[in-house]
C-alpha cells in the first residue's frame, strides 16, 4: 500500500497548510443547509420524516423505534467475555466520574450565609453510533455519567439496522439507559431535540457522531442544550527523541482507522524520530482491517508528521492545534504537560496507547475536537448539572453591605434597586 506520507517542517508551513491544520471543521460547514431540512422535517412530522430518512440514508425499514426490550434481552445475546468486558469498563468509567460529583457548600462571613447547590438536569438525550457497527464504548461513556450525575431519564439514541447489534444495545441497557431508540444521524438528534410521538423530549443532547450528527447538534443548540460540537477523531503525539516510533505510529494508525475525516498527528524536535515515525506507519498500515479508512485520514491536510526545531516549538505546534488527543512521549513528560493548557484528554508515557482511554481506563472519551479544547473539556458529570447560588443575609449583613448596595445602584440609575434596601431598616425602625 503506497502512502503519501512525509516528514514537513514546522517553519515551513504555508498559510494555506496551517489553516487545514489548526481550523479543521471536518465538512460541517457545507452540510449545515442539508441538516437544516432534515431537522425541520423531523420538528414538523415525527415519526413520519424518522422512518422516512431512515429509509433514506440507513437502507432500513424501521419497525420499531423504540427498542428498550430489545436492549435488554441482548445482555442474554453477548458472549461472556464481552458481557465482561463492558462491565469492566462500566465499573471503570463509574468510579472515575464519580469523583466528579460535588458537594453542595454553605459559608457563613460577617451575617451572610453564602453557598452553592448541584441539581441534575432530568432528561438528557445521548447519542451513541452504531447501526450494524458495534459501538458499546460511546454507550459507556455517554450514558454512566448521566447516570451518576443522578439524571432522571437518559435516552439513548443508535442508528438503525435490519439487525442491530447486540454488544451495543447491551452495553447501553448494562450502562443505565431508560430508553433506547433505533434512529442515526442528523435526524436522532432532531427527535430527542424535538419529540416524536415515540421519543420523549429531552433538555440536552450529548455524544460523538459523524459530520451529520455534529451539524444537527449545531443545528438544535438553543431549542436544546448541547455538549459540545464534537467531530471525528483527532490525536497528536508530542514526542522527542526517547520516543519509541512503533508506539506514536500505532497511536496515529488507530485514531486515523475511525474515519477518513479523522486528524492524526505527530510533532517532534527529532528528525530521527519523525524519519522513524512515517516508516512505522508504513509498515503497520497494510495490516490494518481498515487500512483504506485510515490512509485517507493520514494523507488528509489535517494531518502529518512534523518536525520542529526544538521542543518549545513543538509545544507551541501542540498548543495551538488543541488536540482531542494529546499523547506526550517524551522523557519528561510531566515538565511538557505543565506547558499545556489546550487538549482534550492527555496520555502520558509510552505505555499509556489512546485506545486505554477510548475504552477502559476510566476518563471519558467524548472529547472537544476542531481545537474545542481551548475553551472547554470533555464529558463529564458536570455536563448533566445545573447549580444554583444560595444567600441568607441577616439584618446586620444587610447593613454591613447596605452603603455598596445603594451607591452602586445609584451609580447605575436604579434607585427602585437601592430603595429595596432601605425600606428593610425604615419599616423595621
């Protein structure tokens, strides 16, 4: 299998080849009008317009949307290992969120009483790819959560098939879903947005998808809550010259077997290690079951192997990319992730592979892509609360701040604002 794959230096980066590397949107731009009729059609017609394009774009008579019963006989369905396997990263995945969950707090300063309480949201809608495909690691991660926040109903919503697969549909019911429902792509979003006759409405919609589903949810946000707009699958290994090529190489080929869109990366001060890199890839790519899938990722504009002049550099490269992924492969890995603020979910050493993280290790695989992760993080159970800020002041608390209230309101030409003050000590006086 031929590969078009090079080693390209940092400087040398044309502006054009900067902006496929650090503002990828992965297509969604130029779908949105598409995703736009279909969310409209699936607002105004329900269940109609879900069968309709689930005819359409899955080649699927859909029966049934509502599948819950069949979720929970495919526990029965799984080979014992599997069955293992989910519950030992449902375990896994719980335990890490729930060190999440806060506390509410009360503080009490000079008569005023101030805190903060945590309630979940109660519906929340998560969308979990799939179909024939089986995708029980997004059913974990989207669902446990939820499920730990304390959310009343998570619906769960899983592209349709003549035979849906049963490690999926097992994984969501062993996860805690309520409800399940056979409907993919943009219009699974529509339906949890909006309701159908089948599918309860929800108050947020959350999960990884394709371009489809990610504009759908660009589409939605502000009839619903969204997590966030995530896209296909990024990684960027930032190595120096302790890293071991095969591991950055197989962090890369695995990211980039998820999608054609995917953006794989590797940055590195060493040009042996960067020669070594695109040879790694080279030789593993050919072995792969979805080597075809993974070439178009690899020899797409958002990705490639780099090499910087120093470490500094290559940490400014990694910085502004914002990976979803950030491998560090590097002898102080810890020194460069004190540099980092941008990224997603972070590995750190040769012995910590993407897929760790992607599966069972603990951490949420739902993560920011496009270069989210300059401004927000992944999953979590914050993503499925809501909190409120509590105050009781006593009179001399009143007093004490009674002066700052009223110049501050006055200041402003609220003096209604500064008169609900006063009236407090005229009324008592």
């Amino acid at each position: 299998m031929d590969l078009d794959l090079d080693v390209r230096a940092v400087g040398d980066l044309r502006p054009t080849e900067r902006e496929a590397l650090f503002e990828r949107d992965a297509g969604v731009t130029e779908i949105r009008s598409d995703v736009r009729d279909i969310t409209a059609r699936v607002r105004d017609e329900g269940d109609v317009a879900v069968r309709d394009f689930s005819r359409e774009f899955d080649g699927v008579e859909v029966g049934n949307i509502d599948v819950t019963d069949q979720a929970e006989r495919a526990v029965d369905e799984v080979d014992d290992d599997v069955l293992t396997a989910i519950r030992t990263a449902i375990d896994n995945v719980r335990s890490f969120h729930e060190r999440q969950v806060p506390e509410d707090w009360r503080v009490e300063e000079e008569g005023r009483e101030l805190g903060r309480r945590f309630r979940p949201i109660e519906r929340v809608g998560v969308y979990v790819p799939g179909g024939a495909a089986a995708y029980p690691s997004s059913a974990i991660m989207g669902v446990v959560p939820a499920v730990v926040a304390g959310v009343d109903h998570v619906a769960v919503a899983t592209p349709p098939a003549d035979e849906l697969n049963p490690v999926t549909l097992a994984a969501i019911h062993e996860a805690g879903a309520d409800r399940v429902y056979s409907i993919g792509g943009a219009q699974a979003v529509a339906a949890l947005a909006y309701g159908t006759d089948t599918v309860n409405r929800v108050q947020k919609v959350v999960g990884p998808g394709n371009r489809w589903v990610t504009a759908a949810k660009a589409e939605v946000r502000g009839e619903v809550e969204i997590d966030f707009l995530a896209g296909p699958s990024e990684v960027l290994v930032l190595a120096d010259d302790t890293a071991h090529p095969a591991y950055a190489a197989a962090d890369l080929v695995a990211q980039a077997e998820h999608d054609p869109n995917a953006s794989v990366v590797c940055v590195t001060d060493s040009e042996a290690v960067a020669e070594a890199v695109v040879e790694a890839v080279a030789e593993q790519l050919p072995g792969r079951e979805r080597a075809d899938v993974a070439k178009d990722a690899l020899e797409s504009d958002a990705s490639g192997v780099f090499l910087a002049r120093s470490m500094p550099e290559a940490v400014l490269f990694a910085e502004e990319y914002a990976a979803e992924h950030l491998s560090i492969q590097a002898d102080d890995d810890e020194a460069l992730l004190d540099r980092i603020s941008n990224a997603g979910s972070v590995f750190l050493g040769p012995y910590t592979p993407v897929a760790a993280g992607d599966y069972a290790s603990g951490t949420n695989h739902v993560l920011p892509t496009s270069g989210g992760a300059r401004l927000h993080g992944g999953l979590s159970v914050d993503t499925f609360l809501r909190s409120s800020t509590v105050q009781r002041l006593s009179r001399d608390g009143l007093a004490g701040l009674s002066n700052t209230i009223t110049t501050l309101a006055a200041a402003e030409g609220l003096e209604a604002h500064a008169e609900s003050v006063r009236v407090r000590f005229d009324v008592d006086d």
